[in-house]
C-alpha cells in the first residue's frame, strides 16, 4: 500500500488547541456503515450508543510529566524527554530510560545535567549515557542511595512538564487534562487521546446501562503517533511498547462474545493491547503490532477514536478496520468543523456486518 493513499488535506485551524470542557461535551461522528449517513452525537451520548451487554475497554496507562529543561554544567540548555523506563538494560548498575536528548550532538556519554532553575553548584539530576539508535539516548536519574520508584517518580514531578503534541502550540491551564480521569500507573510518554473524553459521570452512566468496563494497559510512546516516512505503508516499523492484559478483562471479553455483545475499545492503544493478546497468545509483554490491510480481528468489535494525523499509522489502523470508508467520514467531520486530533473529536465505528 502507498503511504500517498492516507494523506488527507487538514487545516491547522481543524487543529484543537485545547480540551473542550466537560470532557464529555466533546462532538462525536458514529458511522452506520456503507451507504448510510453518519450520526452527529456527542461522547456524553455513548451510552444510549452502546448495547446492554457490550464491554467497554479503557487503557489505564497515566502520562508521566517527561518532558525535563535542564543544563550543563557550563550553563548550556538540554532538553530530556523521557520515552520509557527500562528494568533490564539500563546503563550502569541502576535502572535506567530510554529518552530523547537535545541537542543530543552536544552532550557526550556521561555528561551531568541539573535541574535549570537550581542554583550553581546544585547536584546533577541526569545523566546522559550511550545513543541507543534512532535518535534515542540512554539516560540515568541521580537519586540517592536506597531510594525507590516513589523517589524516582518524584523527581520527575518535580522538575518535569507534560510532554504535548508539537502541534499543539497554546499551554495548557491544567495538566491534569492531558489525563484520563482514570489513569494509574505513571508510565507513557502521550496520553491514550480517545480517553480524555471521558467523566467518571459518563462511566457511572456507562454501566448503568448495562455495559460492562474493563481495562488494559499499553505503554504509549510518542512513535505511536508520528507520521510514516516511508513510501510503502509495509516498510514503516513500529517499534515496541509494553502491554499488560489483565486476566478479568480477557475473560470478560471472552464472555462478551459467548453472549453476543459487542467488545469496544476506547482508543487505537486499546485495541492494540487486546489485538497484540489475542495475536502473540501472551497477555503481557511487548507489541510492535501493525494492524493494516486485510488484518484478521479477533477482539474488538467497535472503536471510539479520534482523528489521525495524515500519513499516519493509526490512520492505516482505522482502514483496516472500516475500509476506505474513513475518507467519507473525515471529509464529513472536516465539513461539519468538528475538532482534530489530540484534543478534539471523536467518532464511534465499528467492523460488526451491517444489514
């Protein structure tokens, strides 16, 4: 497949800047399949959407504030953006990240960086290590003998800021908006986006209606997001990310679909964590699933998500899912002004047969 053939024309002003409030008034476009209309909704909707007996699936994973300013010691500015922590092959004898540097061809392996407000003299906090391909460096926290992951997770608070989408430009008020309202463990370098629309009123409201919900886990780096270089869509590579499938949500979907109910993901995260479950046979571990072309579902049934960038992976991920269709459905949210990406809109497909 030609990457060209998942190119779109998308205004920037399409390009939310920010989070409508509530999270729930966001507008959502669901498909009703070929030949049919879309319907005009809104998230706040989805349970009247959603069918007694449907599981709905939310990825858990919380944002880690990894984007750190920090310096050198000769007063030099050096931007660290952690990517993903790693248990097993961290430099030295401690745990380590994977992490983006810059300018990463001014900082050699082993340099010190503190804090860049702390005064001179202050105790480095990183250190920067070997490259580890890609762009992508091997990086160190400074922190004291006997400390642990709540120690190291402080640290990162303390001198870190939410690591927004370049394309958005306006700060945001609250970062805690750039959180679903039911992330846990601090892990991802972006948010799963589809799940920023939701309240803990629309959940309560969700299982009043007879839909269950369940959750995953899939670590989100930001290559989850970027735009595929290549020309082929086959030659762009995915890299791998952690996902962790509990035992309760398998056997819920499992049930959903003895029962006849549809499984719906929130989130193209979602889905993978489950695609990746049912696909490698394992329900923890690490994914670099590509879901393209004639890709054999097995799990997910429906998808709320929002809209991708052009080019993108996750663009090809909805054409598996629907078909070329997805062109008729962003020509229509582009018409009707509904808001892109990160912080906007979003729309309800689904695989299932149409009558």
């Amino acid at each position: 497949m030609e990457t060209a053939a998942f190119d779109y024309d998308l205004p920037p002003a399409r390009i939310a800047q920010h989070p409508v409030e509530p999270r729930d008034a966001s507008r959502l476009l669901v498909d009703h399949g070929p030949g049919r209309p879309p319907e005009h909704r809104h998230v706040r909707d989805l349970p009247q959407l959603l069918e007694r007996g449907d599981l709905l699936v939310l990825n858990e994973t919380r944002v880690l504030p990894a984007r750190l300013h920090l310096r050198k010691a000769t007063g030099g500015a050096v931007e660290v953006l952690l990517l993903e922590r790693l248990d097993d092959e961290a430099p030295g004898d401690s745990e380590g990240w994977q992490a983006l540097v810059r300018p990463s061809r001014k900082v050699a392996p082993g340099t010190a960086l503190t804090g860049a407000a702390d005064d001179e003299g202050a105790d480095p906090v990183v250190e920067v290590h070997d490259d580890a391909g890609e762009g992508k460096r091997l990086i160190r926290l400074l922190l004291p003998d006997g400390a642990d992951r709540d120690d190291e997770l402080a640290l990162i608070e303390r001198l870190g800021e939410m690591p927004l989408p370049p394309y958005i430009t306006t700060p945001l008020a609250e970062p805690e908006r750039y959180q679903t309202v039911y992330a846990r463990r601090p892990a991802s370098a972006a948010a799963p986006t589809a799940g920023l629309h939701f309240t803990t009123t629309l959940l309560e409201a969700v299982r009043a209606s007879g839909v269950a919900i369940a959750t995953v886990e899939l670590v989100v780096g930001l290559d989850t997001f970027r735009p595929m270089a290549t020309e082929q869509v086959e030659d762009h590579m995915m890299h791998t990310e952690a996902y962790r499938v509990p035992e309760e949500t398998w056997s819920q979907v499992k049930a959903t679909h003895e029962q006849g109910g549809s499984v719906v993901a929130v989130g193209t995260t979602a889905m993978r964590a489950l695609e990746s479950a049912a696909a490698r046979g394992e329900l923890a571990g690490r994914t670099d699933l590509f879901i393209k072309g004639e890709f054999p579902f097995a799990v997910v049934d429906q998808l709320l998500t929002n809209f991708h960038l052009p080019r993108s992976s996750l663009l090809v991920l909805v054409d598996a899912f629907i078909g070329p269709r997805w062109r008729d459905l962003y020509a229509e949210a582009l018409a009707g002004s509904y808001r892109f990406l990160s912080f906007g809109d979003a729309m309800l497909i689904s695989r299932k047969r149409w009558p």
